[in-house]
C-alpha cells in the first residue's frame, strides 16, 4: 500500500518529540489567551497569571474548561485575543439557539490550518494530480473552505460546488474526472440512489475516494457507501471552534482519525465528572488548540463520545489516533429512562442488506409513554414479492433494535425515495414529544 507524507518529520516524531512541542506551544498559546479578558478571568481564579506556570503537560488539567456557552456568552468579542487588525477571517455557527458561536483568524492561523488540512488529504492518498470536488456548504460554516484551501495547497485542482443540485453534482462528476469528494455520508447515499435517473453508472464516474465528514455516521454506513461506490471512504474530523475540518484524519489504513497533535492536546474525560480518563475508554472529547492566535480555545469540551486508540498505526505516523464518534453528550435520547444514542439505531438498520439508503427517527407520546417509530427505506425489488417477506423483514428489524437499544421500537417500512432527504446535514431525528 502506497504510503505518502505531507512533512513526514513531523507526521513520525516521536512520543518525546510531540510531548516536547505540545509543552511549548501551550505555554505560547496561554501567553495569548490571557491577552482576552475572558482566559484572564478565568485563569486568575484558576491561580494562573503567567506562561510559565505551565512546567509540564499534565498542568493542563489545572485549567477550567472552556464551553460553547462561554462562546454564547462571550459573543462576538470577547474571546478575541488579538488586535482585530490582525483578523482576516471570522466564521460562525448559524446561531440557532438565538446567539451564535464565533470564531477569529489571522493570516498565521489560516496558515497552520490549511497546512493540517493538506497534511490530511495526503494521509487519505491525495496526490496534486487528483481533481477535487468539494460539496460541503461555503460561507460562514467552515467545513468548505476548511478543504478547498487545504487541497489547493496539496495542488489538487479543485471544483467549489458547494452542496446541492445532484444533477449537477453528478455530471460535473463525469465531465471533469473527479478523483475525491468532499461530502457528507447521507448526501453521498443520497446521490447513488439517483444515478440510474441520470444514466449513470459507478463505472462511468473516476472517483477513487470520498473524504466524509460534517455528521457522525457508523462503521456500518461506510460499508454501505464502500460497496456502492466501490471506493474507500475516509473518515475526518474537526469543528468549527478548533478551526474545522483537520483537527483528526484516517490515513489509507482507516483505522481510526490521527489527531495532530502538533496542534491540538486531545484529552478523553468523564462527562460527568470531568475526571481525565485512559486511553481506550470512552468519554467526551476534550481539545486545547495550540496554534490559534487570535481566539485561543483551552480545554474546550466538544461534547463528541470517543475514545484514543492506544496501539500504534501500520502507516508509520505517531500521532494517536481518535475512534469514530460514537454520539454527543447533547443528542442522546432518553426514551422511558432508557438512554438511547441515534448512533445506536443507525448502526443496526446500515447492516441489514434489504435496507437502502435513508432512514428517520421519531419520538412520540402515547399517554405518558415515550414511543420509537423508526422509519427505513428499503430496495424496491422488496415490494415485488410476497407481502409476507415485508412483515418478516419489519419483525426482523424489531427484534435487532430492541436487542441493541433495549427499547421496543416500532418500524415502518418505506419505499425508496419517500423519506426527506437532505444535501446538508440529515436531519435524522425528529422529537414530537414537546409539541404535545
């Protein structure tokens, strides 16, 4: 297997190495959080005053952490730790619950971000001879141009579709070659379930990977797009506070993120508690950015469930290596006591052969009873035979859920493209049970 390096000194430091640049760079990166008046506060009654009262890594775990409601709160610049003629870029969340989240760069911090981003797109394989189609939204959601900026830094020459107008997408796909694609899980389902609208098989198209992110998806889903596209599909991860897309990448093994740890300290805590756990158990993800100038963020809690590998990878990069999320701390469903992630569901329905593309989660009311009704699309040629194949296949889809999430959910069965889709973020869950 062909393994290629964007700065392989860097990429295969050893442990010492990294340890001694994550040392460095935080006690930089405190130096200009205590420029806002947000980290000073804070700091100082955490008895931090200088830099230099960081002696090793572990003194990280001295400091409070930080959370997007401090960002809410804090909005739009109180977090800024530069001058604001220093900003050149400022992205945002779409603010939905009232305030949004915002984030400030300087030319240097773009810099360091794009040189991640490229660091990244070559661990999946990326040459500059690949034609890059990016079909992640543009504008103040940073996933975009998190990409474009990074593969035009490797040299690949990119197409900025932008999400959106499948047809489009498809024949773009075909007349300029494309080799990779930025997209997220549901949209590329989305799109193979279109092709034979448009005449177009897989082996007219010359995609060789797609780079997915934006939503957390299964193991079972990749399989899915794997065997449809016939072509690796290579988890990422970032988020809009730590810059966005480049925080983690799967390298050509896929088998786990590597974190760059040259720019982030990951920790794992108990969300409950905050203590710092072990690598290999579960917890919610922590993530200090080192790099970022202009907004410093200090053991910012993402709210991602994950877990650090422990075991070194077969690519030869020493950077640890984040599991695929496995939910958030803020979508889990609690269902008559039962603690349920979408996760769950999702993983059980993507590894049952007759289930297509699509599906929905909605929560409802009977009385005081909370109800599950799952909704699947499934291949066509299952509504052709005998209606008694249906009801085994609903009975068997039953029976898988409630053994994976303990809760007795009902199943609906749908037709191929009944289900709303979406070029975005799918929007998987619905919750009604407020609206009664």
């Amino acid at each position: 297997m062909q393994i290629n390096f964007w700065n392989k000194q860097i990429e295969t430091a050893s442990r010492d190495e990294i340890n001694d640049i994550q040392l460095q760079r935080l006690k930089k990166i405190v130096g200009h959080a205590l420029k806002s008046e947000f980290y000073k506060k804070k700091f100082y009654k955490a008895g931090i005053e200088t830099p230099e009262d960081v002696k090793t890594l572990e003194d990280i775990q001295k400091f409070p952490f930080t959370t997007k409601n401090d960002l809410r709160q804090n909005y739009p610049t109180g977090l800024l730790a530069s001058d604001f003629d220093d900003v050149v870029r400022i992205h945002s969340s779409s603010g939905t619950t009232g305030v949004p989240t915002v984030i400030y760069l300087s030319a240097e911090d773009m810099d360091c971000w794009t040189e991640l981003v490229a660091r990244s797109l070559v661990a999946t394989g990326c040459t500059k001879s690949d034609i890059f189609q990016n079909m992640m939204t543009y504008g103040l959601f940073t996933g975009g141009l998190g990409l474009h900026y990074g593969a035009e830094r490797v040299g690949m020459a990119v197409l900025p579709i932008g999400g959106g107008n499948t047809i489009r997408q498809v024949k773009y796909m075909q007349d300029f070659k494309t080799t990779t694609l930025h997209i997220t899980p549901s949209y590329l389902l989305h799109i193979h379930g279109k092709l034979d609208e448009f005449n177009t098989k897989i082996e007219d198209l010359n995609l060789k990977r797609a780079i997915t992110g934006a939503e957390p998806h299964t193991e079972q889903t990749r399989k899915k797009l794997e065997e449809l596209y016939n072509m690796p599909c290579y988890n990422s991860y970032g988020l809009s506070e730590m810059n966005g897309p480049g925080v983690a990448f799967e390298c050509v093994y896929r088998n786990g993120m590597h974190i760059w740890e040259d720019g982030f300290i990951a920790e794992i805590i108990d969300p409950e508690t905050g203590q710092v756990l072990p690598d290999g158990e579960k917890g919610e993800l922590v993530l200090t950015n080192l790099t970022r100038t202009a907004m410093p963020l200090i053991r910012y809690r993402t709210r991602d469930l994950c877990h650090i590998y422990d075991s070194d990878c077969p690519c030869g990069r020493t950077h640890r290596r984040l599991s695929r999320i496995m939910g958030r701390t803020d979508d889990m469903m609690i269902i008559n006591g039962v603690n349920v992630f979408p996760s769950q569901i999702e993983e059980v329905v993507m590894n049952i052969p007759e289930v297509g593309t699509n599906f929905q989660i909605v929560l409802a009311k009977s009385g005081a009873i909370d109800k599950v009704i799952v909704k699947v699309e499934i291949y066509s040629k299952m509504f052709s035979g005998d209606a008694s194949q249906l009801d085994s296949l609903n009975k068997r889809i039953c029976e898988e859920l409630k053994a994976s999430i303990f809760v007795n959910p009902a199943v609906q069965i749908h037709e191929p493209g009944t289900l709303p889709t979406f070029e975005g973020k799918a929007k998987r869950v619905i919750d009604m049970r407020e609206e009664i």
